[in-house]
C-alpha cells in the first residue's frame, strides 16, 4: 500500500527521505562505477516492466484491490542496488501517473516496498541460499513474503509515528491484508524466475550491482 | 492502439503551459511542504482550492479529467479512513489529513497535465545521475506503451485460442513480456551503439 | 565494375551464436563504393548477422575491412544501419531527440536543429520534429528511422528487411527514398521484386553461405527457382 501525501507529519517525512534518498544515490554511484553499455537498455525496460506490473490492479472482496511490484524479482535479476534504484523511479512516477503515493512520501514508499524487497530482499536470499541450497522455490516465495511482512510493519510504524493511526489496533489488518498481496507476489517471483530459467538461462548470469 | 498520453492537456495554450517547467516543478514542491508545514486552517485551504481552481480553468484542464485523476486515490483513502476507524483516533486528524492529501494530488495534476512529457524529463537532467535517470525515463515513456500494446495483443491471442485468463495466464504473460523486452534492450542496444552511443555519455 | 574503389571487404567470416552454430561460414566479399547491393535468402541464411557483422555490432572470426581500415569505433561515423523494427532504432521520446542523436554523439559540425529539420526534410517528413514515434504510423516510423541515419551522413547504409511491413503506398515511397541515398547500399531483404527494381548485385545466401551471385538482367523466376532448391 503507498501512502498518499498528506499522511505523514514532518518528522517521518525528513527520517523516511534523508534514509531513501541517499540509498537511492548510494545505488546511483554503485552502478555507474561498474556499468555497462548492456546494462543501460535493460534498466530502462525493466523500469517499463515494472511500472506496468504495478499498473495493472486485481480486485480482491470489500472494494480494495492489489497490484503485483515486481521489485523482488526484478533485484534478483539485476541485483540489489539496480533494482532499489529503478523501482524508486519507478515508484516516483507512479505517484505522478497513478496517484499510488505521493510525491513527499516517496520517501516512505520507498523504504517500505523498494528498500525492504530489492536491498533486503536480496541479502536475506543471498544468505539462505547458502544454507539451503535445494530449495530455491521455497526461499524465493519465503523471502517475498517476509519482506512484505517487513514493508507492512514499516507502513504501520509510519502512520503511527505521524499520529494518524494506533499500531496496535491496525497492525493486524496492515499485515493480514499485506500477506495476501505478498502470497502473490511470491507465486509471481517464483514463477517467473523459473520461467527465465528455463527460457533464457542466460538473463539470470547477469552481473548483480 | 491508440493511447491517452499523459501530457495530451500540454499542447494547449494555457497559462501554466506557458510557464517553465522546472519553476513549475519547483514550486510544486515548495507548495507541498508549505501544505504539510503549516498548522490547518481552513480558510488558508479554501483559498487554495480556489487558487488551484482558477488556475485549472484558465490552464485549460477540463474538470471531468481532473476529477477522474482525482478518483483513483480514493481506495488509499478509505483504507487508512477504515484504519484510523479502528484506532479510535479522532477523525478530524484524518479528514485534515485527507484535505492536504487531495489538495497534493490537486497540485501534483496541475503539474503533470501542463508539462509536455520531454520538458518533464529534462528536468532530471540536472540532478545527480541525471543523465542516467532520464535516460531510464526516456525508455519508460517510449517503451510503455508498447509493452502494453504487447501484453494486450498475447492476452488477445490467448483469448482466441480458448484460453481463459487466471492468475496463471497472467503469470505467463508477464513471463513473456519480460523475456520479449529483455532481448528489445539488446536490440536498442545495437541500435544505440550504430548511432555512436557508448557509456561514456553517462558520467 | 572492377575498376571502381572497395567500400567494404569482408574476408574469411565466420560467426555463431551461443545456441546456434555457424550461421555465417567463412564469408567472402566485396562491395565496391556507392554500389547497391541485396542479400537475398531464406530466414536464418544469416542475412541480418551478415549485417550485423559489417556494422562491428557482433564479434566474429574473421575480417572486416571498410575504406582499407580494419574496424574501429570511429568508422561507426560511416554506417547507417536501419533495424527491421523502427520501434527498436527509435528509443527516445520525440522525433527530435531520435533524429539527432546520431549527430550528438558524433559530434557533427553545423546546428542540430537545423540538421534535424534537413534530414526529416530529405524524407518527406516536415515538422515531425515534436512528434511522438508511438503515434507515428509504421511507415513514418520507417522514415523518421531513416532521417535518424541521413542526420550524420554515413557513406555506407545498411539496411535490415526496409520494406517489410509497409502498406503498398508506403513502401513505393520508400524505394523511392532508398533509389536517393547517396553512397554504399547494402540491403538484406525477401523482397525480391525490390531488390530487382534497386539492386546491382543481388546475392543468395543460404544456410550462412553465399550460393550464388547476379549481376544485372535479373530474373525473378530464376530467383525463385533458386529458393526451391534450396529448401532443406
């Protein structure tokens, strides 16, 4: 869920930017230190991809609906800090075009669905894949899961922090309704990652930044 | 297909048209902070609204658009009004909250709608990694739609050969259309190259 | 034809893909200056790679000499290559910002406005300039990619498959407009009609090879004759 403008008092507001804003210029430098000409394209498509993803809405029971982010995945293509920074701009026009977010809580927004799957996400599977090597599937649906576990419990602190709701009373129906959307996400990681692999081994040797 | 362009208000000769786009974003910005800043006070946002109304009319937007734009963050809003239901919290909290929200996304259309879409990504040529960022935006605008026009096109496909359209159908057109815009980077690649494109351009 | 000066000269080429082997075996060739060549032959006899090769887009074994020099970045300034697909050669958001970015990345002398008026000029596009490629129709969009080569003047065209796709209008006005390019042509097409209509030499490629070569008095059922013998 993106909070709109308007939600968040001045204190989250200047945490949540200061923190999102210099991951986004830290995963900047990292990637025009190593970047290649091949890569430039493939940012840019990828950016296309996900903010059609996120475009596309399915209804869900009681009028709320849920939208996919690709965000996961997309880190597990391209690594870490490429996908945190092209899913920020992403999330940065989303606010603009869809109205999913405002333009002062994209720092927020940021944190909780880009932060928390692509940087996160990432070094939670990096290390489990470690431990357990055979069960990719598993981890991959695992990790998007808690990651949307994660960004829910940020969202919840967010809104409380700024006095607009009490996190005890709606941590609870954040989480429930986050898992939903996480379950789905997870399906969408696993099912594509091995769609890749079996169509285009290829693309998942590219290089991580 | 035909598609609805974001920017399609932005060729009409209206006021904030007229205006630079990075004062426009500029003050955009500005106006968001003064809205989050300072303490409520409904006669300052009724003069807003009524600013941002004049302005909307003589830049030539036509209000059933701006509602419509105005609509799709509704279902935000009555999540986060559902959640500060439950947390018996006084509501005029959220109906303040909500006032500076719409007034935002007021503000944020005003913007969007007068700004033709590469005026847009100039702007973010002079951020840091500006030349990367618009670059990024420039394949998005280009991109898309023909990303969509693809998705549309498989979906129609899928359709015609009986195919009835579940989360699994979607699964793999999403699939497809990852693979299908991953070997168009190669090819936009080449063509990039052929024209004297290198990395270097970007630092 | 002998006499006039080598543009390009393709000696002992070979490439192969990682998931697919030899699609080009050991290719000799010589294009002389400002001639106008086809290559013609079923999908996968390598025309596009062949291509590819000469516009240094692929690593190859072999050679490619153009104007007596080996292939380096700065002779990219000489090739214009037109991709099938206008929406993989057009990546930017207007018609400008397209047809001038060859001229900006190769520096190239004079106002860029006025090279992009020029070249959208030379292909019958006036004041495309601010226009959308999205909202172009499929033949505009072959003539803007093709003003996006004219904006730096390259000597040598190489053009992928430029008729496929046009309507029957649109594609007599591009011949008309491949007939005015000034400089070497190398076309790789299943056209076969215009490759008669434009060619001075036509070559048959098949399976990565070059099977047979015409020169003048083209004869189109000889051509197709030839692609019926040569079905696997």
């Amino acid at each position: 869920m993106h909070i709109p403008d308007g939600f968040l008092d001045t204190k989250t507001l200047f945490i949540t930017n200061t923190v999102s804003y210099l991951t986004f210029f830290y995963s900047g430098r990292k990637i025009l230190k190593k970047i290649e000409a091949e890569r430039v394209p493939i940012l840019g498509l990828s950016t296309a991809f996900i903010f059609l993803i996120s475009s596309i809405s399915f209804p869900l029971p009681f009028g709320t609906s849920i939208h996919l982010l690709g965000s996961f995945f997309i880190s597990l293509i391209l690594g870490p800090f490429s996908a945190f920074f092209i899913n920020f701009l992403s999330l940065f026009l989303q606010s603009l075009l869809l109205s999913h977010g405002g333009i002062l809580t994209l720092g927020a927004n940021s944190i909780n669905i880009a932060f928390s799957s692509c940087i996160l996400g990432f070094y939670f599977y990096k290390f489990l894949i470690r431990i357990l090597p055979n069960f990719e599937n598993f981890i991959i649906f695992i990790i998007t899961i808690f990651t949307a576990f994660i960004g829910s419990f940020l969202l919840t602190l967010e809104l409380n922090f700024s006095g607009k709701i009490s996190f005890q009373k709606s941590f609870l129906p954040i989480i429930s309704f986050h898992l939903v959307s996480g379950s789905f996400e997870g399906l969408f990681t696993v099912f594509l990652i091995n769609f890749i692999k079996k169509l285009k081994p290829k693309l998942l040797e590219v290089e991580k930044i | 297909m035909k598609h609805h362009f974001i920017d399609r208000f932005a060729y009409e000769r209206g006021f904030l048209q007229a205006l630079s786009p990075i004062i426009k974003f500029i003050t955009l910005i500005f106006f968001l902070f003064l809205l989050i800043i300072l303490s409520p006070n409904l006669y300052f946002y009724f003069t807003i609204s009524l600013i941002l109304l004049i302005l909307l009319f003589i830049s030539k937007i036509p209000f059933f658009y701006f509602l419509k734009r105005i609509i799709l963050i509704t279902p935000f809003l009555a999540v986060i009004f559902f959640l500060s239901l439950l947390s018996h919290k006084n509501l005029s909290q959220f109906f303040l909250a909500l006032i500076r929200s719409v007034l935002s996304l007021f503000g944020v259309i005003l913007f969007l709608s007068t700004t033709k879409t590469e005026e847009f990504i100039k702007i973010f040529e002079k951020v840091p990694y500006g030349n990367l960022i618009s670059l990024i935006f420039s394949f998005l605008y280009r991109y898309f739609y023909i990303l969509e026009d693809e998705l549309q096109k498989m979906k129609r496909s899928m359709i015609s050969k009986g195919k009835k359209l579940d989360f699994k159908s979607y699964l793999i057109l999403s699939g497809l259309l990852f693979l299908r815009s991953y070997e168009r980077s190669e090819r936009v690649l080449k063509a990039m190259i052929s024209k004297g494109w290198n990395i270097e351009r970007l630092k | 034809m002998e006499h006039r000066k080598v543009k390009i000269e393709v000696i002992n080429l070979s490439f192969s893909y990682e998931e697919k082997k030899d699609v080009l075996k050991d290719i000799n060739l010589r294009v002389f200056e400002n001639e106008r060549l086809s290559l013609i032959g079923e999908n996968g006899s390598g025309k596009t790679t062949l291509l590819l090769c000469i516009c240094g887009l692929l690593k190859f074994k072999g050679k490619v000499i153009i104007d007596g020099e080996d292939f380096k970045e700065s002779l990219r300034r000489k090739i214009g290559f037109l991709f099938e697909n206008p929406d993989d050669s057009l990546f930017m958001p207007r018609v400008y910002d397209d047809v001038a970015f060859g001229p900006k990345n190769f520096k190239i002398q004079g106002k860029l406005d006025e090279i992009v008026k020029s070249s959208l000029n030379k292909v019958g596009l006036k004041d495309f300039e601010n226009r959308v490629p999205h909202h172009l129709s499929f033949g505009e969009k072959k003539k803007v990619s093709l003003a996006s080569l004219l904006s730096y003047d390259p000597e040598i065209f190489l053009l992928d498959e430029p008729t496929l796709g046009l309507s029957p209008l649109a594609r007599k006005e591009f011949i008309k407009l491949v007939k005015n390019l000034r400089g070497t042509v190398v076309i790789a097409t299943h056209d076969i009609d215009f490759a008669i209509e434009i060619s001075d030499r036509i070559i048959f490629l098949n399976k990565g090879k070059i099977k047979r070569e015409y020169k003048e008095n083209f004869n189109k059922d000889e051509i197709i004759k030839l692609f019926e013998e040569n079905i696997t």
